[in-house]
C-alpha cells in the first residue's frame, strides 16, 4: 500500500508544539469512577513517546465517554495513568481552551507533555461537519496559533467527522501518528492482497455494519464465505426462511434492524451458500445451556451458536488463509454462552493464516482469553475497522490525505 498521508517522519518537530488527537475513551468502574483497563492508553504511548523524545512539546486532546453516560468524565485519572505508563510526567489543565489551557501551552518547554481535558466537554464536538467547517469551530480557532503541528493517532474514532479529528487539518501541518498508520497500513494491505480462502466472521449487536461489510466483500470477490453469528445470524436465518421464534423477531424490530432482513435475503438469493448462517443455535434452559437445531427453535431468546456450528465453523476457519472476524458470537460475557465466541477465536488463534480481529467487544475477549499475540492483527477500532471492511471512507483519514495534497 503506498502511504498517501503524511507520518511523523515527514516532518522535524524538534522544538516544535506538537497537537496529538488519541483515543484513550476506557472502561470505568461506575461506582468508584476508576479505569478498568488502560489498553488504549499502552496502545497510544508509542507516538506519545517518540515525539517526546524527537523533542517535540506535545500537547494531547482525547476523550471520554459521551454527554449523557455514566464514565463520562475528566481525564485527571488519564494523565496519571499515562505519567505511569510513559514513566514521564504528563501535566493535565482541566480545561481545553480557556486562558489557563493556552498558558500552559505557552509554558510547555521541548520533551515536556501536556493533557488537556476531555474534548467532549465542548459541545461542538459531538457535531459531525466537513472539515472546513470544523476549522472554524472556536476549539480549532483558539488551539490553531498556538500548534505548528497535528499529528492524529485516533484510529478509533477515525470514521468520525468531528472538530478535534478533522478541523486542525485545513491549517495545520497534519500526520497520522504510529497507531493510526499501523492500522491503516495492516487492513488495507490486507484488504489489497487477500490469500484465498478468505472467510469473514461476522456476528455481535450491529449487524447494519456486517451486512454492509458483506455486501462489500461478496460483491468484489474478497470474500470465499461469510459464517454468521450474533444478531447477524438471527438475521439471516429469519432471511433463509428459519423460524427464529417471535421473541427473537420482536428483539431485531425493536432495535430497528427489519429492514436488514430484506438485505441480507436479496445477499442469499445472489451469493447462494457463500453466505452462512448456524446448524443450531443455544438457549437458556432454567439456568442451563441447550443446545436446539434450527428447524426445531422454540419461542426463547438466542443467546450464542451451537455445538455443531461451533465445530462447522472452527473447521471453515482452520482451512482459510484469511480470517477477518468482528463481533461476538453469543452473550459471551455469560459463562453459559461463551462457548461460541471462544472457541472461534480459539480457531483464529491455531489458524496459520492471516487473521485479523476487528476491535470492539471480540478484540476484548481475544485479550480475556491472552490470545492477542496468536492473531495477526488486533485493530483498536471497531466502528473504523468495519467501515474499511465495509469499503467505506474513514473520514479523519480522509482529512490526512486532503492536508498532505
């Protein structure tokens, strides 16, 4: 993949106000308000680091959470863990741009890291807008004289159109940082030289973005079969003509995903067997896991696939070359149904192809399970790595590209 955006190896930022975009939005305990797991904050530290070290003044903008939610808050607790993690001191203003913040800014000497507060705690950044109207946001108004560069590493939000992702990239020199240009560079290549037999293991809660990616992958070739899970394979089966139950039904129609059964039955009727949907299926038994094949469903939730297509699908997995995998397979945060979602990874992980987990809640249980180092590629972005898979364009990186033009 020949790389059409700037990295930080494009520019000398010796001496130079270095404005780095992170996405280090973590778990937090709702009782005591404390991080629950600093993965994005290890995953960040690398470019931190190296322009710290290149003597940069680095000045970083993140987020937490949303308006509205519970681990919406400051990131006082962020800078303490970064300090830890960096073993360097990270100051913290809570503020973003307020006189104190640009002070701290101006005061900032060569190696020295500043945090600011949650981006989020300005309104106009929930506003997705074109990245010429977030430069005139008054957040890029007021950081822009103070920044010689912007260096976004957020691969995660990356498929946002938001002020702190695009704005700073209409005047301001911009770079991916080393998360951003990893994940970029990883997908696409992968995307761009898939080995065959390519399988994509789709399932989880949003199965809008999988049906979308599978329209993507069948319709250009890239993918051999699609071996469904989750929500997405509820779809499907009611798309196949499977009696799912209508408690099942009434779930995907009060999530408002009806429609996705209309779309995923026109992929059936073009694609054939290309598309896969479970043998059988597991329920909840008063109190036990059990195990039905699907012509005999009763009117009970689903809550993962079944033994046989557990056992179908690791088999599809372990003979493919390229393995994309992106949501759970069941309710995997019950003992009782995590056998689907295990199991799998555990394929991906004893696979000797290419596999690639897409972020989100299965990147979570690959790490549960101490199998992130079996796979490929961990991508720290679900949104933004289903909407690659999907064919989509990812918006901030978009603006990268515009920036080096």
């Amino acid at each position: 993949m020949s790389v059409n955006f700037n990295t930080i190896d494009d520019f000398d930022i010796e001496d130079k106000t270095v404005l780095v975009r992170i996405d280090v939005n973590s778990p937090v305990d709702p009782g005591s308000g404390i991080i629950l797991d600093d993965t994005r904050l290890k995953l960040h530290a690398q470019t931190i680091k190296e322009l710290s070290k290149k003597g940069a003044r680095v000045v970083i903008l993140a987020h937490q959470s949303r308006p509205g939610k519970k681990d919406f808050t400051t990131l006082s607790q962020h800078a303490e863990a970064l300090s830890n993690i960096l073993n360097l001191r990270v100051k913290y203003v809570d503020s973003i741009f307020s006189a104190s913040a640009k002070e701290a800014i101006r005061n900032l000497k060569a190696h020295e890291i500043l945090l600011l507060e949650n981006v989020r705690f300005f309104s106009e950044e929930s506003l997705s807008r074109t990245p010429l109207e977030q430069s005139k946001t008054i957040l890029v108004r007021e950081l822009t004289p103070l920044i010689d560069y912007f260096v976004n590493d957020a691969f995660a939000a990356a498929h946002r159109s938001q002020a702190s992702l695009v704005g700073f990239t209409v005047n301001t020199p911009s770079a991916a940082g080393r998360v951003m240009e990893e994940e970029l560079t990883v997908i696409q290549n992968a995307l761009d030289n898939v080995q065959h037999p390519c399988v994509f293991l789709l399932g989880g809660m949003k199965p809008d973005d999988s049906i979308d990616v599978m329209e993507n992958v069948l319709s250009n070739g890239t993918a051999d079969s699609i071996l469904t899970t989750g929500i997405v394979a509820n779809i499907v089966m009611w798309a196949a003509g499977v009696d799912i139950g209508q408690v099942n039904k009434d779930f995907i129609a009060s999530r408002g995903y009806e429609d996705m059964v209309a779309k995923s039955k026109d992929l059936i009727e073009r694609f054939g067997d290309k598309v896969k949907y479970p043998l059988d299926i597991a329920i909840d038994g008063d109190g036990e896991r059990v195990d039905i094949d699907i012509d005999e469903i009763p009117n009970e939730s689903i809550f993962d696939i079944g033994v046989k297509t557990i056992a179908y699908y690791a088999n599809e997995i372990r003979n493919a070359k390229t393995i994309f995998a992106n949501g759970p397979a069941g309710v995997f945060e019950d003992p009782k149904f995590a056998m689907g979602t295990e199991d799998l990874i555990n394929a991906m992980a004893s696979s000797e192809g290419f596999s690639l987990i897409g972020g989100g809640h299965i990147a979570a249980a690959t790490a549960g399970l101490g199998l992130e180092d079996q796979m490929s590629h961990l991508s720290s972005g679900g949104g933004a790595c289903i909407s690659m898979l999907a064919g989509k364009k990812l918006a901030a990186v978009e603006a990268l590209k515009k920036s080096k033009d």
